[in-house]
C-alpha cells in the first residue's frame, strides 16, 4: 500500500515490480496510476479471465487467439473483429481485469518490490483510466475481514492521531464523506479501539470505519 500511494503522491512514471514467491506483477505507471499490468500467473490472462467471467467460451476464445497475429498480439482486438465484443466492453472487462490484478496484490502477506523510474512500457497501452488513489481505496475493500484484524490488533489500544499536513486530502480516495470523518476524528485522545466503537454504531451504510483506519494508517 505504502509503495503504491507514495508512487501516487509523486506522480511518477516507471515500472513497479512486484515479488511474492514465485508470483510477479508488472506494473507500469503513468504520473502514479497504472496504465499497464502483466503478471505470470496464468489465471490472470485476459483470455482466461473473459471465460471466466461468461463473456467469451473456451472454443471462441480459442477462434480469437487463433488470429493473434493479425493483430499484433492484442487479443482483445481479435475479440472485436469476431464481432464476440463491442470495442466499449472489451474496453470495460480489459480496465475491470487490469484492476483485479492490481487490488490481488494488496492482500500478499510479503513479498518485495522493486520500481524503475521512467521505464517506459514498449507496448501501445489502451486507456484505462484508472486512478492509483481509487485503487488504494478498493484494496483496503478487498480484503479479508481476518487480515484487517490482523493488521489492526496490535494498535487497538493506542491512540491514533491525525497529523496536522498531510500529502493528499482524504478525499482523493473517492470515499465520500466516511473518511473525512474519519480522519477528523481521530486525536480525541482515546485508544483506537474505544473510536471504532463509536464509529461502527454511528455509521450504519458506508465503508467499514477499521478498513478506513486501516487506509489511514497503511498510506
């Protein structure tokens, strides 16, 4: 979380190489957000992932990698000129796997990483409009309720204060008015777990207040 939000509030331009085990993901960055992300695992492919999902079957993906050639690598052009997607959808589902690839990566319990400033990707990238912060956001989202507890139990007995400047507003983080919140009431002067107390019975719709500490703490 931290690497990704740093490379953010920097606005840089490069390569950001992620390592857990043998699993590695590629991510090119744009001014901060990721423009494009290659990984090795096989269950990440575009193919693999419009199956997957319903769009495509086994034997239309396979007519589509079939015409690869033609269309210099780029499968989901192939897609579009067997009519099997609209250029707008194949658009949409390649910006929806791209961001699963990336949040995926939130919830390893180690790994390293590794980021080459100014490394230019030599591949045409399709616009994907995607924003790091927004990533951030859906990263703490994504996962699961024992890793947030985990992460949170040694610090439930502190007190969490908020600092007087910080880098970004909380609002870049697309979250509404909840981690504003949030953030504006932190340094009561009570232990952590006494606010989210408070927080949990005062917000009954909204993101969970010990994800959005947890955002907080993480960036």
């Amino acid at each position: 979380f931290r690497v990704a939000f740093q490379l953010a509030v920097g606005s840089e331009t490069g390569l950001l190489v992620l390592r857990h085990g043998r699993t590695v993901k590629e991510i090119y960055t744009v001014d901060g957000d990721p423009r494009f992300v290659a990984s090795n695992v096989p269950e990440e492919l575009f193919g693999q992932f419009l199956v997957r999902e319903g769009v495509v079957t086994e034997a239309e993906l396979d007519r589509a990698l079939a015409l690869l050639s033609r269309f210099h690598g780029h499968l989901g052009e192939a897609l579009v000129s067997l009519k099997l997607l609209r250029p707008m959808q194949m658009l949409r589902l390649l910006t929806s796997q791209v961001r699963r690839k990336v949040i995926d990566a939130f919830a390893w319990p180690s790994g390293t990483a590794a980021f080459y400033r100014g490394r230019a990707c030599t591949l045409e990238m399709a616009p994907l409009g995607l924003d790091a912060f927004e990533l951030l956001a859906a990263g703490v989202e994504a996962l699961p309720d024992a890793l947030v507890l985990e992460r949170l139990r040694p610090l439930l007995h502190r007190r969490a204060i908020a600092v007087a400047s910080t880098p970004v507003p909380p609002e870049v983080f697309r979250l509404g008015g909840h981690l504003r919140r949030i953030y504006d009431g932190l340094g009561q002067g009570e232990p952590l777990v006494t606010l989210l107390a408070g927080w949990s019975r005062g917000e009954a719709e909204g993101p969970d207040p010990a994800r959005l500490v947890l955002l907080l703490i993480l960036c």
